[in-house]
C-alpha cells in the first residue's frame, strides 16, 4: 500500500513539473509566436532602453528558440548578454559573450563581445586590500582585445583602462611590501618592490618602491644597493618627494639640503651599476 501511494506520488509530481516546464515554454513562445523576428528584437531594445533587462533577455531568448537561424537571433544573443551585464549579473554576461565569440568568430561584433568581456571583469576590480585575481583577469581580457584589435576604438579605450589595471595590481604588490617592512623582513620586501619597478613602470607606485627599497637596503647596511636605487629615483623623478627622503636617508641628516643624483659624490660609482 504503500509502494503504491509513493509511486503514485512521484508520477503526480513528474506530471506536475511537465506541466510546469510547458507553461514556461507557452509563455515563452506567447512572446513571439506569430510576430516578425525583427519586430521581437526591436520589443526586447525597447525594454532595454527602459531599463528593464530583465524582461529584455526574456524577449531576447524566447527570439532565439523560435528563429535560431536568423540574423535577428544573433543580435539577440548579445544584447541577451548586454541585459546580463546592465544587472550585474557578470558571470552570465561573461558565458554569453563568450558562447557569441565560439558560434561567430569571424562576425564584426566580436571584437564588441571581447571588449565587454573585459569591461565585466573591470567593473568588478575591488580595493587593493583584497584579492586581486579578479583585476588579473580584466588585464587579460583587456590586453587580448589589444592584441587582437590594436587599431580599433576597443583597443583604444581598452589601453586607457588597463592604466588602472596596472596601478592596482601595483598597488597590491605595494601593499604587501610594505607590510613585510613593517615585519623587518627586509629580501621579501625589496622583492616585492623591485617587481613593481620593473613590471610596472608606469605606475604612480613606482617612487614609492624605489624609496622603500632605499629603506630596506639601508636597515641592511647595504649603503650601494641603497645609492643605486637612490640614483634611478632621482634621475627618473626628479624633484619628487619620495627622493627628497631617500636623500636625506642616505646622507643620515633629516634636514639636509637635497642635491640630484648627478651632482653626489656617489654618481660616478652608481650610474653605470643601473645604467644612466
């Protein structure tokens, strides 16, 4: 008896999720059913114009199931996934732009479909306090529409964000060398320092490290290492204030008077050690 009110329960409850699912997929087709594709897409841009991507990417899907093989579908597709990123919904967006990218490699918008796939994971980049394998991801988004669309207006706009990206991966580094000087753990520090001047040259954080490199070299009695470092913040960055106190740790005075790199007695024994 009751094996038989079990299976009778399940089949009740199959039946009612079969009805369930043909609902959805009624009230899906009701969208489009007997309407111009083009008709359809232009409903879904008008719901995105109106700020409701919601709504827009039903229309957008139910588009795409009822003509599949329509131009007006693959247009669908990507504004399915721009709906996804105006709701922030980045993850969804980033599946969809890159499905387009796999179903039309050749097509003219998927040098769109690259860039916004950058933009998701730019939009997302946090404080430098946290982890930044999010900021990693939109500088490999970002330098791939470079690389791939170098004279196109993505690119362009593409190098001016990836700046950013720079600066906050630079800050990160920054943050974490610091803390290693604050530990006294001087080599960790200077490793993390020396990193940020050579990968990221462009960076405002690059003063800083040169500094703190001046700071860890000296607490190590390493008065050369100190000087070189010294000497590419002050050719490089002259009259900044990061060589104002790299200087006046050197000579040990907090008051000294500050001369460029050029006119020390430690140029001549510097400058061909870093190359200036």
């Amino acid at each position: 008896m009751k094996k038989s009110s079990l299976c009778l329960l399940s089949i009740c409850s199959l039946l009612w999720l079969a009805a369930c699912s043909t609902t959805d997929d009624e009230d899906k087709n009701d969208l489009v059913k007997g309407r111009p594709a083009e008709e359809v897409y232009q409903e879904g841009m008008d719901l995105l114009n109106d700020n409701k991507p919601t709504d827009a990417i039903k229309v957008f899907e139910s588009l795409q199931q009822e003509y599949p093989l329509s131009p007006w579908a693959r247009k669908s597709q990507l504004m399915g996934a721009y709906g996804a990123y105006k709701r922030n919904k980045y993850d969804d967006a980033i599946s969809m732009y890159e499905a387009y990218i796999q179903l039309y490699p050749a097509s003219e918008q998927t040098p769109y479909a690259y860039y916004m796939i950058g933009l998701c994971y730019y939009e997302q980049i946090s404080d430098t306090l946290r982890d930044q394998a999010i900021t990693q991801k939109a500088q490999d988004a970002l330098q791939d529409v470079v690389r791939r669309y170098p004279d196109s207006d993505y690119a362009k706009d593409a190098r001016i964000k990836l700046d950013l990206v720079y600066d906050h991966l630079a800050g990160k580094e920054m943050v974490i060398g610091r803390y290693y000087l604050r530990k006294k753990e001087w080599l960790p520090a200077i490793t993390r320092f020396r990193y940020v001047v050579d990968n990221y040259q462009t960076t405002s954080h690059v003063p800083e490290a040169l500094h703190r490199m001046v700071e860890a070299y000296m607490a190590m009695g390493m008065r050369d290492d100190a000087r070189r470092a010294a000497a590419v913040l002050g050719y490089n960055y002259p009259g900044n204030p990061w060589y104002v106190d790299s200087y006046r740790l050197l000579v040990g005075d907090p008051g000294a008077d500050v001369v460029m790199p050029q006119d020390t007695p430690w140029w001549d024994k510097v400058k061909d050690a870093v190359g200036l």
